[in-house]
C-alpha cells in the first residue's frame, strides 16, 4: 500500500528514559511503515533542555501554537537528585507546565477502556474524563523556609501604589510560607474549554473547589465558571441535554465512587494531577490514560500521562529485558494523526488513528499484554509480552486491518 501523506506538519516533542526508547520503537513499527510522517521535530530531553538552557521547550511550545496540533513523549522534572545524575545547570521547571503556560489550555485526560480490566470501583462502567486547569497555583508558588522566629505577610502593591496587606502568620519557630496565583483570564480559558469539551461529548460537566476554606481564592473560580455557564452556556447545555454543577471537592470525590462514571469532572490544577492518576489506576493502570491539552483557540498538545518509567529504562540500560506498556503513548500519537487529520481534511489519517487505536484494543482483548496488565485482567492465561513484542504484536494486527 502507498503511505498516507501528510500535508501539514504535526510537532514532535521527543522526551526521556523508557518512553523515550518507546517512542523510537512506535514511530519504526507503527508510524513510519504506513504514513509519510511529517514531523517538526524538537528534543525535550532532559540532556538536551540543559543544554539550550531549556529554550528548546519554549520553542517547542510556539511551534505548537504555529501548527496546532503536537505529540508529546513524557520528559523528566529534575529535582535535587536529577541534578547530580545529569549535571544540570540549575533545576529546569517542568515542560509541561511551560507548554501549558504557553497555551493557556486545559489538560483532559481520560482513562482507555479495555474488555478484560475491570476498575477497580465496580460501579465504573463508562469513562471518567478529568480536566485539569493548567496554570499557577502550586506548580508556579515562591517558598520561603522560615528561619526562625518573624512576621509573615501577604502583599500586594497596585500600579497606583496602593498597598493590600494580610499578615499571614505570627512565627515563633521556623516554617515554612508558600505563594501561590492566578488570574482570571486564565480561569476564564479554563472554564470555556471545560464547556465546550462537555458540548463535543455531550457529557455532564462537573466543577469542584474548597470554596468553603478558601473563601477567595477558590471561590473565585466557582464565581467565574457561574458567570461564564449563565452568560453564555446555559441555553446550549440545556439543548444538547446535559448539566453542569458545582460541587465541594470532598462531595465531589464521595460522588464520583458512587457513580457509573460518564462524565467530565473539572479541577484545579494540583486536585487534576491527583486525582487523574486515582482515576487512572482506578480504571487499570496509569499506562492505559489519554491526555490532551487544549487552548481555547483550539490548539491541541496529546501526551500520555504517566511519566518516563524511570526504573524499566534502568533494566533497558543493564540490558535486562522490561514489560513497559506503550499504550497511552501510542494513542498521543493516534490522537494527534487524528486531530491533524480532521483540520487537514484528511480522511485517510483519521481512519488510520481509529485501526491504530483499535489494534492496541484487540491485542490487549486477545490476551496479548504487557505485565502490568496481565497482573490486573480477567482474562484467562494472558500472554505476556516484552515491550517490544507488544508493539510488534499490535503491529501485527494493524497490518492486517489495513
């Protein structure tokens, strides 16, 4: 067969360790044998983010926003340790939350339902779907490690001078202060893409803060998703027949056990990070969740969401044989061929996406698998694979579906 052609670049975002080593095996087993792949390309590698002095994800991130639509491998935050194994210049922010800066998007991830892995909640039996806002708060915070005994105190001076201030704490010992943000426009893009997603799913939307603590901060989102739903969402949703609500983010999770699933269940950024990973393992396992984010001009980023698989890249490295599960990565590829194929109008595309996904699904249905999930099924016997040998597998019947 002739490969698919592509006629508008999808942005590649290369990343670390053992998604890394994954992410070369995809593209030579799954990709680059039946489409024309027309990537531009940018190394987010930790080794090499060091040695652009991180510019290479600013970059990466404006290429995204040029063309639309990226593909990102998972990439390492490094922390005190990752400084010394990789001789870092100084602890580099995470990419992810530079790209999200960037794009100003929500990030929705989704878990990958499979016959044979059943969740973990029995009542589950339709898709969870997080959306998680994706800028500030802890993930942009200034600490301070309290020395010993002193003042705290909340500041904010206007352009005009004028002075708002809170004191925060009375130290009598040392501590510690952390500084989180937002702003609204940002709250804003948050809760319109939330909107719109819920209207392509035509899912219930459902958005949860602690609004009674922080009486602010957090009910400063909770007002603007109300103005923003009253103003410009409510006769939409009550057309497509779905619901929004607010909710407390404790009634929220005591929900969400009890439901059947089948929704979207909106977050901060620090409660979607945990809670997609409970969600996630709830459902199977980290290695079978779709993440996406997306800005409100409509600009797409697909990434697995779990991260580099540290210790199998370890074992690859000893030349000891790993069960790596590639799933999620390959469905960021599946997600984003599709999405360049819808904007592109290129019908062959988005077929292949749906046969590539469909592979991955009928492989794992089969009782062909890697060993996180043959842990977990309920199918007889399973086979478990390597993690090559389960790429190949899905190969094999890829192939023969096209």
């Amino acid at each position: 067969m002739d490969k698919i052609k592509m006629t508008t670049p999808l942005v590649e975002m290369d990343g670390d360790e053992m998604t890394r080593i994954l992410w070369k095996s995809i593209k030579e087993e799954l990709l680059c044998p039946f489409i024309d792949l027309n990537t531009e390309y940018y190394d987010l590698g930790l080794k090499h983010r060091n040695e652009t002095d991180d510019k290479v994800t600013v970059d990466a991130a404006n290429a995204n926003m040029k063309y639309g639509v990226a593909v990102k491998c998972a990439t390492i935050t490094p922390n005190a340790a990752r400084m010394t194994e990789y001789d870092l210049k100084e602890m580099w922010k995470s990419p992810n939350g530079t790209i999200r800066a960037i794009l100003d998007g929500t990030v929705f991830r989704a878990p990958i339902i499979v016959k044979g892995i059943e969740p973990l909640v029995k009542n589950w039996h339709k898709p969870i779907t997080i959306a998680r806002h994706a800028y500030g708060d802890v993930y942009k915070n200034v600490e301070i490690k309290v020395p010993g005994a002193g003042k705290a105190e909340l500041v904010f001076t206007g352009e005009d001078g004028k002075v708002i201030k809170e004191t925060i704490h009375e130290f009598k010992t040392p501590g510690i202060i952390q500084g989180i943000h937002n702003v609204d426009k940002s709250i804003e893009s948050f809760a319109r893409s939330c909107f719109n997603y819920a209207l392509d799913k035509k899912e219930d939307l459902w958005f949860a803060t602690k609004d009674t603590i922080s009486k602010k901060y957090d009910h400063n989102f909770k007002d603007i998703f109300q103005e923003i739903y009253d103003n410009e969402y409510e006769e939409k949703f009550k057309a497509a027949g779905i619901e929004y609500f607010y909710t407390l983010i404790d009634d929220a999770v005591a929900r969400v056990m009890k439901s059947e699933g089948g929704y979207i269940w909106a977050c901060k950024n620090y409660d979607g990070d945990v809670m997609s990973d409970m969600v996630a393992t709830a459902f199977g396992s980290l290695a079978m969740m779709t993440s996406v984010l997306v800005s409100p001009s409509g600009v797409y980023e697909y990434e697995a969401a779990h991260g580099t698989v540290q210790r199998h890249y370890y074992k690859y490295l000893k030349g000891e044989e790993t069960s790596t599960n590639s799933v999620a990565t390959i469905f960021a590829w599946s997600g984003a061929l599709r999405k360049r194929g819808e904007l592109d109008g290129n019908k062959e595309l988005q077929i292949f996406a749906d046969k590539l996904e469909k592979a991955c699904i009928d492989t794992i249905e089969s009782g062909e698998m890697t060993k996180d999930l043959a842990l977990i099924t309920s199918i007889d016997n399973p086979k478990v694979l390597n993690s090559f040998d389960f790429i190949k597998a899905i190969r094999t019947r890829l192939e023969a579906s096209l």
